[in-house]
C-alpha cells in the first residue's frame, strides 16, 4: 500500500479564496478542530470548482457525469473513515459529516454517489468482510478507479427489507444467486455490488457480486423527476455463479445491512443540512437584491420571519449533528439517535428549499437558481434510507417499547 495518498496529499489546502458563504449562528465552528476545517473548506473548494458550474446543465440532462467519479477518489470523498491503508481517509465522522455536508451543497445526487460508495459499499467491505476482500476491493473504490452500489431494497420490500426474496443457493464450488434490486443508486455504472440475500435456511448475507458476471444485469432507470445528476437502477440476478471467496464472512443477518444504513443515514444528516446551506443563502441574497414597492423584499416582515426562520432550524441541525458525531467518534451513537437527526434535518431541509422558493417568486422555479433542484432532490432523500414515517416509527419503538411496523 506503498502509493496510498496520504490524508495531508488528499485533504490540501486551498489556496484560492473560499467565495462559499457559511451560516453558523451559533459559533459551531469554534468545536471543530484546525483539520475539520481544512478538510470542509478543500471539499467546499472542490465543489465550486467541479459541480457548482455545471450541476445545472446536468440536472436539466438527467446526466450522470462519470467523470466525478475519480475525481470524488482524488479529494477523498470515499471512504473518509475507513483506514488509511485500504485507501480510505482515516478521518473522524465530523469529517466525514463535513464532506457529506459540502458536497450535498452541490447537489444532493452527487453526495449520493459518494455516501453510497463510503458507507453502503465499502463500510460493509471492511466491517464485515476479510482481509483479502478488503485488499481487493477497497483501495479500487477509495480511489475512484470502481464504482460500487448496494443492494437491499426490492420491488415488493422497500421499508420491510427482511421480507427479500433474493436468494442464494449452495452449489458446492460457488453460490448460485436469483432475484432483483431496485431504486439503487449508482448500479448502472457500477462496478461492485454488495448484494443482501437469504441463503436455504432464510438467513440474510452479504455478496459482493462483480460486473460481468453472467446473468447479472443493471437496467438503468429513467424519468425520474429527482436527482437527475445521480444514476439510478436496478440489480438483476438471473442464475449468478457468485464465487464462495465473495461471501461477506463476518456478519450476517438484517442487523448488517441496518448498521450500513445508519452509517448512510448520518451523512445524509449532514448533507441535508448542506442543500437547505444553499437554499438559505441563495434566499437571503435574493431578498437584498429584489426590489419590490420602491424597496429590497428582505426589508418586509414576512420575508425576515422566513429568513429568520430557515437560519434558526440549520443552527439547531448543525449541533445537532455535531453532537451525534462525537456520539459517532465514541462508538456510542444508537439507531433511534441517528433516526431523529436523518428524520428532522431532511424534513428541515424540505421545508426550507420550500420557503427559500418562495421568497424567490416566480424565478425560483427556474435553473437560474438552485431551489427547484434541491427541492426535488429532497423529496427522495426524505424517502430513500428509511422513510419519514419509518425514522418515526423507529423513534417511537424507542420511547414505548412497543414496535408498530406494519401497524
């Protein structure tokens, strides 16, 4: 691992002036370290430089640039937290939620590509695979040279993923896998999938099933109305030979497929949290600019209550976020815990590209500016992961004890 990028090599720092603005109300910038900082304002930078210009172009597209994909290697968007001798970041997850966070500034589609590869694909690799599992497979991913997806959600089990259908069979010298994914993100361009499936006795395991094995195949869906910057698709299984070596060994059941999300889930938190950054800031220029009635619009009581509004519930969500990553950092962060943050702060967020759109009028509507497309794109965050009403529905198993799924 001798030409492993360093973390100094992949987090630099930049030169150029940072033009990004940064609402922090409540000084949480005072509780991140000298590295935090470095790191959020080097994907900040990356962000301005290499999707800002043109997330537009490819939203109104339906374009997946794949390029970005290396270039998500080359700043250290994969796999922030996994070590740094299987190519990750050997970061925190502050920084961790600090990348997710600036990326989903950009685009929320864009963060998908990298929260998928870090935590739905290599977080499964390295936390319940084996030394040459990791070897192969994760330095190729951190880097950027494959692309990876991972594969839960089904055509008849979304929210209910222990009722799966896809299956493996034991066939001596390699397992034999049927059945199909959907709504995965990344699986038309992927090269790795990290595949859950029941084996003869209805126990869930991990595969990781590789392009160009015959009978896998990754029909992409179209027409989606969000994150129209991010590939969308299917993983289908038609008699798979899938190699015994591609067996996760060390862990199996639904609980590991749930701790991939929770660690999906967490960033999405922070990224959430990113887009209503942009919708706010987008909103708060608008109202100095846009004159109405002789005068700014900002200068009228209901916009300033939806301003003041909109900074109130980011500040809530950054401590928030905050805290659940130093939860995170000590081992000590829960399911329900990350539950809430994922739950409010995409629901924030929402709301806040709402009323952001609003204040811009009729140009809100326009690619001129970001708040349509962050708007979309909410409305899938705010599902995919486990929905709204399931990260209720989670919460309240907490507080009483009592499960209602499927109440």
């Amino acid at each position: 691992m001798a030409n492993t990028p360093s973390r100094e090599n992949k987090y630099r720092k930049q030169t150029k002036q940072d033009l990004f603005e940064h609402p922090d109300f409540y000084c949480v910038d005072d509780l991140l370290t000298d590295e935090h900082k470095l790191i959020r304002s080097s994907i900040r930078e990356f962000v301005k430089r290499e999707i800002s210009p043109y997330i537009e172009e490819w939203a109104q597209a339906s374009h997946f640039p794949y390029e970005i994909v290396r270039k998500f290697g080359e700043i250290g968007a994969f796999g922030p937290t996994i070590p740094i001798e299987y190519g990750g970041g050997g970061l925190d997850y502050i920084s961790y939620g600090l990348i997710m966070q600036e990326i989903e500034r950009g685009d929320s589609g864009m963060r998908s590509t990298a929260s998928v590869q870090g935590s739905l694909v290599m977080y499964p690799i390295y936390k319940f695979g084996n030394e040459e599992q990791r070897t192969k497979y994760l330095p190729r991913l951190a880097s950027g040279e494959w692309l990876g997806c991972f594969g839960l959600t089904e055509p008849d089990h979304g929210s209910n993923p222990g009722g799966m259908v896809t299956n493996f069979r034991d066939m001596g010298d390699h397992y034999l896998l049927n059945g199909a994914k959907m709504w995965i993100s990344n699986s038309p361009k992927a090269d790795v999938a990290v595949v859950w499936a029941k084996d003869e006795s209805q126990r869930i395991h991990g595969l990781i099933v590789e392009r160009g094995m015959e009978g896998f195949s990754t029909p992409e869906t179209h027409g989606k109305w969000s994150l129209r910057a991010s590939t969308t698709g299917e993983l289908v299984f038609d008699n798979v030979k899938v190699p015994k070596a591609n067996l996760l060994p060390n862990k199996s059941g639904l609980g590991a497929p749930l701790m991939c999300l929770d660690s999906a889930r967490y960033g999405i938190a922070w990224g959430a949290i990113g887009a209503a950054m942009d919708c706010y800031e987008s909103a708060r220029r608008y109202a100095a600019e846009r004159v109405q009635f002789g005068k700014p619009i900002g200068s009228f009581q209901l916009v300033q209550k939806k301003l003041a509004e909109m900074l109130t519930e980011i500040t809530k969500a950054q401590l928030l976020n905050w805290r659940l990553g130093m939860m995170m950092n000590a081992g000590k962060a829960t399911t329900p815990q990350i539950s809430l943050a994922k739950r409010n702060n995409v629901q924030v967020a929402l709301e806040i590209a709402r009323e952001a759109r609003q204040i811009h009028g009729g140009m809100g509507i326009t690619g001129e500016y970001p708040l349509m497309r962050h708007m979309m794109n909410l409305e899938s965050v705010v599902t995919y992961e486990g929905t709204h009403d399931i990260h209720l529905l989670i919460l309240g198993n907490n507080i009483t004890g009592i499960p209602a799924f499927g109440g």
